[in-house]
C-alpha cells in the first residue's frame, strides 16, 4: 500500500491507494500544522495515515511508500527535503507575516524516512504537472505548464518532454517573481515585497483588501465596479506571469487549477487568456491555457503520479 500526500499552507491531504490504476481510498483533510516544534508537518502526516489505515482496516505497516506534493520551495539538509514554505514557516518574513511560529524550514523527508521504506518529496506543482500530463489535460504536451493559483502560487514546466526540477527541486518558482516595488501591502510569507505571490495568492487578496477572494470575484461577476477593476488588476499580475513563461520556454498548453483559480475558472480563465492572446504572436500563437483535467483533485493525483 502507498499513501499520497499533499501539503499546500492551508491544508493537508492523505489518502492511501494499492497502486496507480487503483482509486484513492479514506481520504482525509485538515489545517496544515503550524505550532509546535518544526517537525509537526511530518508528524501531523503521519498521524493521518494512522487514523486512515485503522478506519479502512488496513495494518498501517503494509504502508510502505509514499508520496509527498508539497508547496515549496525545499531547501536539502544531508540530501533530505525541509520545507522553506512562505505559507507555512513564520520565521522566513517575520512576525509581519502573521504565522503563529518562528521556523525558518519544516522538517519533512527525515521524519517521514524514518518509517517509510521509500518517500518521494516533490514540488506540488510538479507533481501536479506528472499527474495532469499523465491523466489530465496536458495529455501529449511536451511543452507545458501547470500553474496553481491557491493560498500560494506554484508553477511545475516541462519542455521538451522533460519535467524542470533545478539544484534543490525549486524549478518553477514564478510566484516569487517580482512585479512592483514599494507596496508594503503586498508583503509575501517569502519577504519578497511586490511579488507575484504577495500580490494576487489567495492570502494575499484576503490580506489586501479585507476579503477573501470568494467574495472578490462573486461581485465582480455581478458587476461591481470597485470588483471588477481589482479582478483585472489581479489577472495582469497573474497573466504576465503566465505570459513570461510562454516567452521564456516557448509553452504550447499552461494547465490552471489551485482554489482561486478552479472556484471562479468561467469568470477567470478568459480574463487570463486574454493577457496572452496578440502578444508576440510568433511566441503565443497557439498557446492555450485549460482549466486542469483533474479538476480539484489535480494535488491527491499529483502524490500518486510520484510513485509509479
């Protein structure tokens, strides 16, 4: 038996599975750990899986091999994966950030190998992007993206067939990208002032502007002014992001899911593609952006595309 993990700043997600062709089974969810001492992911993990196998009557011992999808970035210690997450180790940006720790990175991979026989720690978008190019839209794309637009915003590229991972598995990064200087209301978990991220992730619009982003784009689809104009602000941050992916690595399909994106994904998706389309037209003729294949389960696929 397998367990698959997904680790995004809000939550956490495990669900088991026999193998790639079998369906996740007693999947379970809950606010990511963030007290504590710096271990508490990893045991927060491992707890699930506990109480998982005992409710689906399986011996927690036959769990062997795991899969992790994690927000990022990763920094290595001796070889093994800890989480330098802006969104979840409050000591990267400081208490300005508002994170109820002072961690500087969560330990993950050590905890989880100590029991494990095998465990693969990746990047979520990247997993995501194995899992969409594997089961979901970007099927036959040797040129592609997964882009998720959550709490967080998380990029996984593949070009020429060959899945972008870098020194420490940091490939992908663009939400850290900076956009604007001098907005101190745009401060990112990461420090960045003006990045992608401290500007449009889901925490940030919550931040900003005094409401979650649910409430933004449900009045901006009913047509309120102030709604709107944000809404737009929002989709030139987001869509020169996307843009400057397809430049840089000639991209024929970006894949789009993570919860701001896929609960508004009719309101927002040509409102994106709008910030590519006539651009360059010899670098984005044909670029097409999609709602993921996998729909909101893209993260649980994605830990199990890390097994096979």
């Amino acid at each position: 038996m397998r367990a698959c993990v997904d680790i995004g700043g809000t939550k956490v997600a495990v669900s088991l599975s026999a193998d790639s062709a079998s369906p996740l089974i007693g999947r379970r969810s809950e606010p990511t750990a963030k007290t504590g001492d710096n271990d508490a992911v990893a045991v927060q993990i491992m707890r699930l899986v506990d109480e998982i196998c005992a409710e689906q009557h399986i011996d927690s011992a036959t769990i062997d091999r795991v899969g992790v999808s994690s927000a990022g970035p990763f920094e290595l210690r001796d070889g093994l994966v800890e989480l330098a997450t802006p969104n979840i180790c409050g000591g990267i940006a400081g208490p300005a950030r508002g994170l109820p720790n002072e961690w500087m990175t969560a330990l993950l991979e050590a905890p989880l190998a100590r029991r494990f026989a095998h465990v693969r720690v990746e990047n979520d978008a990247v997993a995501a992007l194995e899992a969409e190019r594997r089961w979901g839209a970007l099927q036959g794309s040797d040129h592609c993206a997964y882009v998720t637009w959550s709490t967080g915003v998380g990029v996984g590229l593949c070009v020429e067939g060959r899945v972008l991972r870098g020194k420490n598995g940091n490939a992908g990064h663009a939400g850290h990208s900076f956009v604007v200087d001098g907005d101190a209301n745009a401060l990112c978990g990461c420090g960045n002032v003006g990045d992608v991220e401290g500007l449009a992730a889901g925490n940030a619009i919550a931040r900003r502007f005094g409401h979650p982003a649910a409430h933004l784009f449900a009045g901006a689809a009913r047509g309120d002014p102030e709604a709107l104009a944000t809404t737009d602000a929002l989709c030139r941050v987001m869509g020169r992001m996307l843009y400057n992916l397809i430049a840089t690595l000639d991209l024929e399909r970006i894949s789009l899911g993570g919860s701001v994106f896929w609960n508004n994904r009719d309101f927002l998706l040509p409102r994106l593609q709008a910030q590519i389309d006539g651009k360059l037209t010899a670098l984005t003729r044909g670029a097409v952006l999609v709602p993921a294949g996998l729909g909101d389960t893209v993260g649980d696929y994605g830990a199990l595309a890390l097994l096979d």
